[in-house]
C-alpha cells in the first residue's frame, strides 16, 4: 500500500506557496517540492513532525 502526500491541497486551501512553507517550517525547498509534487519514497520523522506542528 503506498502513502499519498496530501500536501499540494492543504497548501492549496490555505493559499500557500513552497517559499511561505519553506520560510515557517524551515525545511528545504527541494523537500517541500518533493513532498508537494508526491515524488518521494520515505518520509522523514523529522520531516513529518516539522510539517505537523506548523
């Protein structure tokens, strides 16, 4: 069963850009692409739990 990064739509309902997600969570811009564009193969803890608490 794969995961699915839901990411682009909550970005999307809250008019969010990679740049104003990159700026509060202070993840990479290559990560947040990533993970926008569901090209990724693991998820990160630390990744996760950033996205989570913003």
């Amino acid at each position: 069963m794969a995961i699915q990064c839901n990411l682009s739509t909550l970005m999307g309902q809250s008019r969010y850009n990679i740049q104003d997600v990159h700026e509060k969570t202070g993840l990479s811009r290559t990560a947040i692409s990533s993970l926008y564009h569901n090209n990724t193969n693991r998820y990160d803890q630390e990744t996760l739990s950033k996205l989570w608490s913003w």
